[in-house]
C-alpha cells in the first residue's frame, strides 16, 4: 500500500516535471508566432522598443487595413491573384494526375511500366532546373507574366508528385467494383469518374489539401513567371514591404497574417487529410 | 479489330496524353535544355565542362581566401554545408525528443500544433519573422540576450555578415521542426506499449528506454526525416531571399539564390544552369540514399 501511494506520487512528479519542460520548450515556438501575433494589432511605436512592453498598449486593425491597402504592394490584390492562380493549379492537375495514375494502373499498353519509372524520376529534379528555359518556353507561348503561365506551371510541377501518389492511393482501392461495372458494359471513362474518383475521395482530399498549400506558398516559381506589379502573387508581396533599412513590423506582420490566414484554414479544415497525405506522401 | 484497337488507343490518349504532354512541355524540355545549356557557353557552341570549372571554381561557390577563417561570404557551397551541419541535427534531435515530451502532457495538442504553424507559414513570411525576432531593437532574440548579460552579441542578426547566415539557419529550425515532429509522433503511436512496460520491468530508466526502444524503432521515421531535410536544406531559397536577400555583402548566398541571381540578374544563363545541376545531382544522390536506406530498413 505504501509502496504503491510512493510510486504515484513519483509518477505523478514526473509527470509534472514533463509538463513543465515541455510547455517550456513549447515556448520557444508560442513567443516568436505571439510576437507576430502582437506586432500586427499594435502601432510601430510601440514596437520599437519590443511587443512584450506592455505599459501602454493601443490595439487596432491600422495595420491590416494598411497591408491591405499598401501604396505598393497591396495584399488585397495579391490575395485576389493567389487566389486565382491557386484553385485552378489544384483542380486541373488533380483531374489530369489522376487520369494518368488510373491509365497507368488499368490500361494494358506498351510502355506504361517506363513511362511510371519516368515520372518517378522527375520527382527528383528541383525546380531550379527548369527555371531558365521555362522563363523562355512561356515567353515564347506569350503566356509569361500572365497568371494563366503560373497556373500552367504549377499544374505541371503537381502532376509529377500527385501522379506517384494517386497511383499508390489507387492500388488500394479493391478492383472488383470496377470489374462489375464493366461487366455492365460501362466503359473506361464512366467506371472512372462514376466508381473510381468517388472511391479516391480521401486520397484526393489529402492531394487538395497539400498542393493548394504548396502552390499558395511557392515564390519561386511566381517569382521567375510573373514580375507586373499588379499581377504580383501574395507571397511575392511580403519581400517588397520592407525597406532596407527601416522596417514597419506592424504593417509586415499583419501582411504575413494574412498571406498565412488562407493555408491555415485549408489546415484546420482538412487536418486529417493534410497530415495522413505528408506522412503517406513522405513515408510511402 | 480495327475498331477495337482504336478505340483503346483513344482510351489510352485519354487518361494519359494531357499529363504526358504537360509533363514534356514544361518538366521534360527545361530540363534537358538547363543540362545542355550547363556544356554550352554563350554563343551556344558546346565548351564542355568549362562551365563546370570556371562555376565551381568561383569565389561565389567556394571562396578559400576566407574561408573558414576570416569572416564571410564564404560562397554557396559552404553556406549550404553549414546550413545542413547545424539545421539537420537539430531537426531530428529535436523533432525527436519533442514527440516524446508531448506523448501525453496536458496542453501537447496546442504545443505541437504552434510548433506545426512553422510547415504552414510560407517561407517567405518565415524569412520576414526571421528578420523581426532577431531585429536589435523591435526582436525578442536580442531582449533575451540584454536580459542575461549578453550585451556583446545584441545587434540585427540578420544585417552583419558575421551573424546572418547563424540567424537565418536557427530561424530556419524553427520553421521545419514542425515536420519532423508530426512524423515522429505519428511514429511513435506505432511502437506497442508493452515494449515499455517489458523495459520497465527489467529496470530500465526514461532514458535507457528512450535510447534502447524509441530510438532504433523511429529509425524508418529518422531516414524519412533526414532525406526530406537534407533535400530542403539544398534548395533552400524562399526564406534567404525574403530575410537577407543573399547579404548582407552576399554573407548568406546559398547555391539556389546564386542559382538564381546568375540566371536572373547576371542574365548568365549558361553558369546558372552548372549550379542548377549541381544541386540536381546532390539530390539524386539523396534520393539513391534514401531509397537504397529504405530497403534495408524493410529486411
């Protein structure tokens, strides 16, 4: 009896010491995001002299209302762009992907075992190596600085890792569903899209989830597609906020808030589906 | 037959012509055009690996003159290194001993959940929260060193050359430390509890548990992490650009934004691209590693 009040009472210790290390290590993440979080509804004189001084404090939405409004890189219209180039650059390549990982799976036709290998392959390459040319093919299309070049570029880029993944997503799906329905004489397209797309939903819910934020946060790739300023991307924005020298912290970590605001919702909502496709898609 | 032939040839076309000439377009073509563009100089006439030895060669790659005893730009290629020296080992260790520590801890579900705010946050946000926490008067970082007596090293980590690439690559654990904590914790929920309680009831202690049970079965996990990591680590770019634009006096010019200013500013499309296969073939290499590691965890 003693023994065992001895032992809990060490458990319980222990458990309280894990708690206080943990929330301390936690905190090396909480105070940098809550500084943000500070910075964006207080004034930049007050953040001069650190966001954690709180012996005057004067909360609004200014800083907002400024990012949004900014007299050279205004968020509003950047997230209005993002916004355009991001849905298009999720759905298009999840259709096509998945088109490609079912012809790949189910159609008996030479070449197909070679050209998965390829794709595979070009899962490798980082987009440095195609930026220059890339920059030159959509120049010569006319497509270049348009947000429909951007689209156009994303879609491809996602097909590569949507491809891989659909097709492991798809060779889980039990194939006897399929089999009678073409017994029933439904042909490729309609058991594709009336049987096996309604069958991948989480699969491809998890696909939504990771390209849109993927596209959402690229630079990069916007960076070399699109230079006109008032086709310029939400991520493309944040860098022209500051100056050299003297930076308006308020202004640049509401901007920041809002650019995050969009992939955070796709976060929250699609949690489940966003953490099973990373670890599904990193640990296949 | 005829029929019946063509009409597999339109199914065919069908589910794999968009993606395979979307594929060619603008994956295949770039490509290969960076690789022949590596072996070319300007005119387009093949020069062979000059390109490669004037690039790799260059102060902006490798610049032995300081480095690594005077003070940088030290070039890409050293950048990168120590971004993966300090970066990957805090990433696992961390990653790691976090999802342990957050097993069961009142309040763990918000904890990892901030932590997780890193892999959602755009980089090019994180390099502008880079720049805030380690600002000398507006950043946290610098009120916690004027608070233990730290007044030397109290400054804008990210304006010196001496400090920057060190800022960047501590906000930057910062940031994808969300990534392998949700992979170890994911991990960790796979590992039977008995494999504890047997280990408890030999004698074993939190920490020989952790060494001798965690540890070598989160290995799956580890080479996943490690692979993942070190592949971001060499195209790390967003981040750099947004916090210190390569500077300060290109201190923290890492091969991606070389990459990126020899193709874009210097207009030198022939040099970018040696840099461009460069990193190509590290991750290849990574990528062999990976996938050759993953087999042998498998037997």
């Amino acid at each position: 009896m003693l023994s065992t009040t001895k032992k809990s009472k060490k458990i319980t210790f222990q458990r309280a010491a894990v708690t206080v290390v943990a929330w301390l290590a936690g905190l090396i993440w909480i105070v940098p995001f809550m500084g943000i979080l500070m910075a964006s509804v207080r004034p930049q004189i007050e953040l001069i002299h650190g966001w954690w001084n709180l012996e005057e404090v004067h909360l609004s939405f200014d800083n907002f209302i400024n990012a949004w409004n900014h007299p050279t890189a205004p968020m509003g219209q950047g997230i209005r762009n993002s916004l355009l180039v991001t849905i298009p650059a999720t759905i298009l390549p999840l259709i096509i992907a998945t088109l490609f990982a079912y012809g790949l799976m189910r159609l008996k036709f030479p070449g197909r075992k070679i050209l998965l290998v390829m794709v595979v392959l070009l899962l490798s390459i980082p987009q440095q190596m195609v930026a220059v040319p890339l920059f030159r093919i959509l120049n010569d299309m006319n497509l270049i600085n348009t947000l429909p070049g951007l689209i156009i570029t994303h879609t491809s880029w996602g097909l590569i890792w949507i491809t891989i993944f659909m097709r492991n997503y798809l060779s889980t799906l039990p194939p006897e569903m399929e089999e009678a329905a073409s017994l029933d004489g439904a042909n490729r397209l309609q058991i594709f899209f009336k049987i096996v797309l309604p069958l991948s939903l989480p699969g491809l819910a998890s696909v939504a989830a990771l390209q849109f934020t993927w596209v959402w946060n690229d630079f990069f790739m916007a960076l070399i597609t699109i230079y006109e300023p008032n086709l310029l991307t939400a991520t493309q924005r944040i860098p022209l906020l500051k100056g050299q020298y003297s930076v308006d912290w308020g202004v640049l970590s509401a901007a920041s808030l809002i650019v995050t605001a969009i992939p955070l919702l796709v976060f929250v909502f699609l949690q489940k589906y966003y953490i099973k496709g990373l670890i599904g898609w990193t640990t296949k | 037959m005829f029929k019946k032939k063509l009409r597999t040839f339109f199914e065919v076309a069908l589910f794999t012509f968009p993606a395979i000439i979307l594929l060619t377009i603008f994956v295949i073509v770039p490509a290969v055009q960076t690789l022949s563009l590596s072996v070319m100089n300007a005119d387009g006439e093949f020069v062979g690996l000059q390109n490669f030895k004037e690039v790799l060669f260059s102060k902006n790659i490798i610049n032995l003159d300081r480095f690594p005893f005077k003070s940088p730009p030290w070039g890409a290629i050293p950048d990168n290194a120590i971004w993966i020296l300090i970066h990957l080992p805090l990433v696992v260790l961390l990653g790691m001993v976090l999802a342990v520590l957050l097993k069961d801890v009142w309040g763990a579900s918000f904890i990892k959940s901030v932590i997780f705010l890193g892999m959602i946050t755009p980089m090019v946000v994180g390099g502008g929260i880079i720049r805030f926490i380690f600002d000398e008067h507006a950043g946290v970082v610098n009120a916690i060193l004027r608070g233990v007596g730290l007044d030397q090293f109290v400054r804008s980590w990210t304006a010196y050359p001496d400090t920057a690439l060190l800022a960047l690559i501590l906000g930057s654990v910062l940031l994808w430390t969300g990534f392998s904590l949700i992979l170890y914790s994911s991990g960790l929920s796979t590992i039977p509890q008995e494999y504890y309680e047997a280990a408890e009831v030999d004698g074993a202690n939190g920490f020989q548990r952790f060494v001798h049970i965690t540890v070598p079965l989160l290995k799956p996990v580890t080479i996943t992490v490690i692979s993942m990591t070190l592949l971001w680590e060499l195209k790390i770019f967003d981040l750099v650009y947004s916090a210190t634009g390569g500077g300060p006096g290109g201190a923290s010019t890492v091969l991606a934004l070389r990459m990126y200013s020899l193709a874009f500013r210097a207009l030198d499309s022939n040099k970018s691209a040696v840099i461009a296969v460069l990193i190509t073939a590290l991750t290849l290499i990574i990528g062999v590693w990976l996938s050759r590691a993953n087999r042998g965890s498998e037997d």
